[in-house]
C-alpha cells in the first residue's frame, strides 16, 4: 500500500446529511466518493440488480425469504428454485467488506457507511467520522427526501435506528454510536453542512499534511 494513501469513513444517522458532507468533503479533499460504487460493484459480482441488493444494506431483515413467499404465493414460477443462490446476510456483508479493503489499498477514499469504521480499524492511515443531529431536524430533512408527514416521517426515523443498530451490532459486535470509536464526532444540526466540511477537511490536514 502507498503510504500516502488514507481512507475516511463516514458513519451517520439518516436524516443527518451524513452523504452531502461526504460528497462535498471529496470534492474539498480531491479524493474518490465511495457511497454506490459499493452496492454497483457487489451487485455485478452476485450478477443481480442493485435494486434488489440496495432495501438489504444494512439491515437484518429477511427480505428474500420474504420475496421467495411472495412469490411463490403469487405465482409458483416466479419462486426460488434450490438452485437459485440467496445471498444471507453474511455474505452480502463479506462482499462489501472485500471490496471496501480492495480500494482502500489502491486509492484513497471516502467510504460512507457500510460498516466502513470497522472494515478499516486496521488501516494505516485511517479517519472515522460520526455525523448525527437532532431528531427534530433529522424528521424534517427525511419529510423532504422521502415525501413524508411528520409521523411517517418519524417512524421511518426509529426504524432505519434499530434496523442499523441491529446489524452493526450483529456484524462488528458494537454500539455504532459510542463517541469512543471515532475520530471526530459532529452535531449538524448545530454546526451545519457547510461548517462540517470546513471543520473535517481542517482535521484532516492537521492529521496528513
């Protein structure tokens, strides 16, 4: 590995404009933005849709299971056969995890989620970033993404919480919001996008200058 190269990993609760600060940081710092990369790069090695693999980031659910059922209900046809591989969640972890690994030794990057912290503890030259904000200003901003009432929008909130507490927990055996495994943690409902892009790419020069 050139030892020059650094890694960035971005970890953020939704709602916290946790991928516009990573997209603009890249673009501040002038190194690659890896957020759907990832799903596109497992997705062409599985030879399956990013679409089908994307509702899986993540979370724990069994969303093929519950696809297969469907189907089958629906129309014998369409359900998996026993030749058919189902990717458990494991295996959609380790994928990611390989591929993240895989870039992080040729280029330098930020990686946004993904477990991307703990897929990198041992890089070299690494810095781990946890973004997280109010929930009043997490609801508002989730209301304008996903076109949602307050309640909905609320809900949404407290289930992508648990479901990514859940698998972070189940795959690196941690609490992902303990302050005590980043770098640098940041309020942006207090600081803002514009202020988090100044203040990270300060700390990140400080760390390689």
């Amino acid at each position: 590995m050139d030892e020059k190269l650094y890694a960035i990993t971005v970890s953020h609760q939704i709602g916290s404009s946790g991928a516009p600060i990573g997209k603009r940081l890249s673009e501040r710092l002038d190194v690659p933005f890896f957020d759907r990369e990832i799903l596109k790069r497992v997705s062409n090695r599985l030879h399956m849709a990013e679409a089908d693999l994307e509702h899986r980031e993540e979370r724990l659910r069994s969303f093929w299971h519950s696809y297969s059922r469907t189907a089958e209900l629906l129309d014998p046809a369409l359900s998996l056969t026993a030749d058919q591989y189902v990717p458990t969640d494991m295996d959609l972890f380790q994928l990611e995890s390989e591929t993240i690994l895989r870039i992080a030794e040729k280029s330098s990057g930020l990686f946004i989620g993904r477990c991307g912290r703990h897929i990198l503890c041992d890089h070299p030259r690494h810095i781990s970033l946890l973004l997280y904000a109010d929930p009043a200003n997490r609801i508002e901003r989730i209301k304008y993404l996903f076109h949602l009432g307050a309640p909905e929008a609320k809900k949404f909130m407290e289930e992508n919480d648990r479901d990514r507490a859940a698998y972070i927990r189940a795959f690196t055996g941690q609490d992902w919001l303990d302050a005590r495994l980043y770098d640098l943690c940041l309020n942006t409902s207090r600081i803002g996008v514009d202020g988090a892009v100044e203040l990270i790419s300060a700390f990140v020069k400080t760390r390689f200058p």
